[in-house]
C-alpha cells in the first residue's frame, strides 16, 4: 500500500472520537483499510487502533465525541513484523493466534504490519494476508511474449510461480521452448534457461482452464492516423474468456487507453465466459513501466501500480506482485492505473521533445546544445534537462503519447501539447539526415551513390537492447536509402541477420563502415563506440568527410583534428571546406 495512504490512516492518542470518526470515513474505498485508525507516537511507533467498533461501544457507554481516543483504543492490536515473504508473515500471525481468546475480526479484521522497532509501514487484511501465504499455488497465463510479457513471465517463474506463457508466433514459441530468446535482454537468457521447461511453459494457443490468473500483455500499436489499435488486446480478451471461471482474475498489463479495460475488455470477457466482472471474476489493470535493458532488475525494485474493478482482484493483484516488488500502489480504480502509465511515458517524450526543440533553436545560432544544456544543469537541482538526441524512438515513447492523446479527445478535449511535442521529436531522423544533404551540396558532392555508415540501429544503445521497434534509425536509414545512398549499418547488440532485413541496409563490422565512408552517423548511445580506435577509423573515410555524433558522446576537436573530416552534432556544425 502507499505510504500516503498509510498516512492517512495515523493518528494521534490526542485525537478525539470526532476527529478519528472523520478518519476512518474519509478512508480511500476500494483501498482494502476502511473501518480502522491506526495510534503512534510521533515516530510511528504503534500504540493501538481504534475501529468502527469502538467508537459505538464508546457512544453506546455515553462517552462524548470530544473524548481522547487513547481511552478507547486497542492497545494490543494484531499486528505482524514486515517481511519480505506473506507466508512467514501468516505463519507468525497464526502462531499469535494459538491459544488466544482474542476475536480475530478485532480491528476490523486488519493487521497491522511494523518493522523492528515496531514503527508502522502497513495494514493488510487477514484475507489479504492468507491469499497472498498460498498465492503460488495460483497458476499465471501470460498472454504475449514480447518484451513485456516475456521478462515477466521469466521474473514470475523464479519468484516461484508455475506459468504458462502464450504466444501466437509459432517461430518464436519454438526459439523459447529451446530456451532461446528472440530479444537481448540483460540476465533474460539465464532466467529463461533456468525455469523453461519447468516452472515456465509455453504454448501457441490459451487452452488450459487450470490457470486462475491472466495477465494480457500483448500489443496496442497505432495506425498510420495515430489511432489506438486494439485488436490484439481484443483477442486475447476472447481466448481468455473462454477458458475462464468463477474465481479467476484478468490482469490488464498492456498500455491502453484510459477507459479500455471497463469499456472494451470487461464486456468481452463477460460475452465470452457468461461470468460477471467484479462478481464472479475479478478484472485488474496494473500496467508495465520497465525499461529496456533493465526489465528483470526493475520488476523487482519498481513500485507496483494496481486499480481493480472489485477489492478482491486488487488483493489477488497485491499478492502477487509482491512477491516481484517491496513496493505496491493500489489506486482506487481502473481508469487511474491507466492513466498513470501514460503520464509517465508522455512525460518523458515531452522533455525529450523540449531537449530536442532546444537543439533545433541553438543549431540557428551554431550553438552546440550540448554544451549549453550541461552549463544550464551543472549544479542546478532544479528540473534537470536531458541532452538532445537523433531521434526519440522505442514502441513506447512512440506510441503512448498518442494514446494519451485519444484519452482526451474520446472526453472532448483537444490536448495542446501531447501531439506537438510528439512532432518535434518524429522530425529529428529527417533533421539529421539534412545535415548530410547540406553538406554534399557544400561540397559538390551527391548523396546518391555516396556510401555512409550508421552505428546503432536499437532505439537506444544503454541500457543495452536488440529492440529496433520504432527506432529513429530505420527512418534515417529510409531517407538515405530513398535518395539513392549506399548504407551500410552496425549495432553491439542487434544480430547482422536482422539488420540485413532491414530494406536498403547491409550489416558490416565497424572498421569495414568507416572504410571508404563518406559520412557516419552515431545513432544511439552504446557505450562501447568510446573504444572505438576512432583516428584511425576517420583516417580510412573518404574525403571530405562528415562525422555525425547524434548523441555529443565525443570531444568536437579529436573528430575536427582528423585530416579533411567535419563534426556535426544534434545542434552544432563544424565544417572544412574544400
């Protein structure tokens, strides 16, 4: 539970009956801690609750409204020492239990979670507390193994969940089953090794009715007019569906638009199954805010968002992801768990769109945006401004802007920012392929039939990934290829078969790039060009010659230092004339 919450639910022995009365009524509804105020100290250490209970006996033995709450608290409340496993946590709560005369609703069946010192950090129901003791006996579906549902399928497997992962591309199910991966990710061929075959299974179609959880994480790409397609998240709503039972919960993981889980799948999943939402099944949308390169170690720390359509699917919901996360947020409904992927994928689009605008301006004054950006945030805490970059890419910050986007008109409202930001940073591969244009025609020079070298075609080089969806690079790589260069393209990570299938594209080694290259374009940050033997990578490029360092990753004076070779960044051009 978040710690506002927690907050709100402490009190004072101070308090009167009337002030914790209005406490315990403004209680979030659907946050599982209604009925309950919690006593500390000033330093949160627990000293009793107070209950819906006790304020009645209270006002049933004519005690005024104005009384110290401290005379009618429990002073010994149930409560259980934190712990990163529920089962431990039930154990120790049952062995309280044992031989106690002690009503176990007492608190409203709450239980009051403290740390060592016995300073509160939470509140679970006991219900809570013996669904998430037996959570592993539950078996998961995951429905699509892509970069999300793959990575959580694996983290799911070694957190001790039998999981069958589902995937409709029978070359990819194949890949997996032999304990391959059809994406690099950090640490996701051992985990895959270590639990396929096992605790993870895989198959083409959903057909098991044993599963009790679903979780859809499949795609929700947009169209050529940046509308929301919901296909696959239909789909797998209707396979679900088929399969599903009383008692099952659907756990929504793919970014949607705001409304889509209520609006779109619930019906879906009723018409399929003949089950009521909320009744018979529960309904959960807890959305997937990792990043590439980092998914297994950051579905483990980051906090786990959960809006539920019914209190027991956000119970189900908590349990399970905090066997992944010590941190979970349960919002009171679907639409604000929606919502809080997008805000936070827009967000980040947005600065980098602002970073990005601010290169286009410094460019008009020949100002490196670079250097002015790190002047402008070297000790300045406040609102630090990323550095600008060829392009912003990634399926994500690609997409979810525009889902955002039909969030606010489907209510009327035409947002002013989402969509231009969106458009500075879908103009920047064409504003860095202009700088090669300009620099051909200063020096008499044609584009076509010229050979350039670009170095990273994974939307973004670190964390490192093999992802190329919505890359910048493949809209440079089209520009070029349309004005007849010839291209000839690396990465560290994504495999020369897969750059090879890009159109117009040939995979080739670093030293074989630069060779004969009449311009070379940094398109992603890996940290590995640092090593690069760069001087003499420069000296085997045709003359004149154009370096584009699309992410500023080198000094301006070794690339401008190497005989008839120029510098461009994002912002800044430095060109030799002939």
């Amino acid at each position: 539970m978040s710690t506002a919450k927690i907050d709100s639910l402490l009190i004072s022995p101070q308090k009167t009956i009337l002030e914790t009365m209005a406490i315990i009524e403004d209680a979030p509804p659907r946050s599982g801690i209604s009925g309950i105020a919690i006593v500390v100290d000033n330093d949160r250490h627990l000293l009793g609750v107070v209950t819906d209970g006790d304020i009645r006996s209270a006002i049933l033995h004519n005690l005024t409204l104005d009384t110290r709450v401290e005379k009618i608290m429990s002073r010994t409340p149930f409560a259980v020492v934190q712990h990163p496993s529920a089962q431990k946590m039930y154990e120790a709560l049952l062995d309280m239990l044992k031989g106690s005369t002690r009503m176990l609703d007492r608190g409203a069946g709450k239980i009051v979670v403290v740390d060592d010192e016995r300073r509160v950090v939470d509140v679970v129901s006991f219900f809570s507390l013996m669904q998430q003791s037996d959570i592993k006996s539950r078996k998961i579906a995951v429905l699509g193994l892509g970069f999300v549902g793959l990575t959580l399928a694996v983290v799911l497997a070694d957190s001790g969940f039998n999981v069958l992962g589902v995937e409709a591309q029978a070359d990819v199910v194949e890949m997996l089953r032999k304990g391959t991966p059809h994406f690099y990710e950090t640490g996701l061929s051992n985990q895959l090794r270590a639990h396929i075959g096992n605790r993870l299974k895989v198959e083409n179609v959903l057909s098991d009715k044993d599963c009790d959880i679903h979780i859809v994480s499949v795609g929700t790409p947009v169209n050529s007019n940046h509308a929301p397609v919901m296909t696959y998240v239909e789909e797998a709503c209707r396979s679900i569906g088929r399969v599903l039972k009383s008692g099952d919960t659907v756990m929504m993981r793919s970014t949607v638009p705001v409304g889509t889980t209520r609006n779109v799948c619930l019906p879906i999943l009723e018409k399929e199954s003949g089950l009521l939402g909320g009744k018979d099944f529960s309904l959960v949308f807890a959305p997937e805010r990792t990043i590439a390169g980092k998914a297994l170690k950051e579905l483990r720390a980051l906090p786990q968002v959960i809006g539920a359509l019914d209190p027991q699917g956000a119970e189900v919901a908590a349990a399970v992801y905090r066997e992944l996360s010590p941190t979970i947020v349960i919002l009171d409904s679907l639409e604000e768990a929606e919502m809080v992927k997008l805000v936070n994928n827009t967000f980040r689009d947005t600065i980098f769109s602002f970073a990005n605008e601010i290169a286009l301006v410094c460019e008009k004054y020949n100002l490196d945006a670079a250097t002015v950006i790190n002047a402008a945030n070297e000790g300045y805490p406040r609102d630090p401004v990323p550095l600008p970059s060829p392009g912003v890419g990634g399926v994500c910050l690609k997409k979810d802007p525009y889902l955002l986007q039909a969030s606010a008109q489907a209510k009327g409202f035409a947002p002013h920012i989402l969509g231009r930001s969106r458009l500075v940073n879908e103009y920047m591969p064409s504003h860095i392929f202009q700088k090669y244009v300009r620099f051909c025609e200063a020096n008499g020079r044609l584009v076509a039939g010229s050979k350039v070298f670009i170095a990273g075609f994974a939307f973004k080089g670190w964390p490192e990934t093999s992802d190329m969806r919505d890359s910048a690079t493949l809209e440079l790589a089209k520009l070029l290829q349309q004005s007849g260069a010839e291209v000839f393209g690396y990465d560290p990570v994504v495999a020369p078969d897969a750059l090879n299938t890009i159109p117009g594209v040939r995979a080739c080694s670093v030293e074989d790039g630069f060779s004969g290259a009449s311009c070379i374009f940094i398109m992603n940050n890996h940290p590995s060009y640092e090593d690069w033997n760069l001087l003499n990578l420069l000296a085997s490029m045709e003359k004149p010659g154009l370096f584009v360092d699309g992410w500023s990753m080198y000094r301006t004076e070794d690339i401008v230092g190497a005989e008839g070779i120029s510098y461009s960044s994002v912002s800044k051009d430095q060109w030799k004339q002939v």
